[in-house]
C-alpha cells in the first residue's frame, strides 16, 4: 500500500507520496504544459517548500496568486509562507 499525505494545496485529499525530485519534475512539467494555470504554480510553490527552497517556493505561489486573484487557496497557501 502506498502511503499518503495532504498538503493545503491538495484540499485535504490524500495524494500518493513520491520523491521530492519526481514532483518537482512533474510539477515543473504541469508548468510548462500550461503556464496560464495556477493550481500547477501552487503545485510547484508545495513541492519547493517542502525541500526548503523557500524563495522558489514563495515565486510559484506568488505567480498562482497573480494568474488567479480571486482564488483563496492560491492566497492562503502565499500567506503561509509570509
């Protein structure tokens, strides 16, 4: 059985637990497939800070927040980390 974990970018759902370098890719890669969506950048910003690059993680949340204002998760999870 895979083991689980929940972030606040996950809504509390349970996600499988990968490495820290495979999410990192794959998020980078929802990223690049569509730069205009902010849940992949929020994404992004949860994996940075969880290996503790703190100043990555803190872009890809602010760039969330920039593509959509209006949607308080991508707020929430940028005021965490200010």
């Amino acid at each position: 059985m895979t083991a689980a974990h929940t972030s606040p970018a996950s809504h509390g759902s349970s996600v499988p637990t990968t490495s820290h370098s495979e999410a990192t890719t794959l998020a980078r890669r929802a990223v690049d497939l569509d730069p205009s969506w902010g849940r992949a950048y929020t994404v992004l910003g949860e994996v940075l800070v969880a290996q503790e690059e703190l100043e990555n993680g803190l872009e890809a949340h602010q760039e969330a927040v920039r593509l959509a204002p209006e949607n308080a998760l991508y707020r929430m999870n940028l005021g965490w980390l200010l």
